[in-house]
C-alpha cells in the first residue's frame, strides 16, 4: 500500500474511533443534541422485537425520563 494510501486509511480510521465514542458518550449521557448530529437523517433502528425505528423516534427515546 503506498504512503498517502497508509495515511488515509489510518485517519479514517482513527475519525471512525472518535465517532464511536462520541456515539457510546452520548447514548450513556441521553445527549439528544449529539446523537441528533452523528446519526444520519436516513438512520433506521432495527430492535430486537423486529419493529423499526427512524431518527427521531429513536431519539424520542432518550427523552423519557428514566431511559436508559
């Protein structure tokens, strides 16, 4: 693999890192606001009862109190 190619693939995984853990922060936190920013507008949330959730049911969730 050439330098640049190196390099690339070392960033993009390093700025997958950093989203995942922004993710698990904001999901632990019930940060609304970040989750809102790093899940994209299409997001479709499989449960494991089978039903499916959009974005903005599935931040609706960390809305009610007591979820977690």
């Amino acid at each position: 693999m050439p330098a640049f190619a190196s390099r690339q693939a070392s960033a993009a995984a390093s700025d997958l890192d950093d989203a995942v853990r922004a993710y698990d922060q904001a999901t632990v936190h019930n940060d609304v606001a970040a989750l809102a920013q790093l899940v994209c507008d299409d997001y479709l949330l499989v449960n494991s009862d089978s039903t499916l959730q959009d974005k903005q049911s599935y931040l609706e969730d960390f809305k009610v109190p007591g979820f977690k």
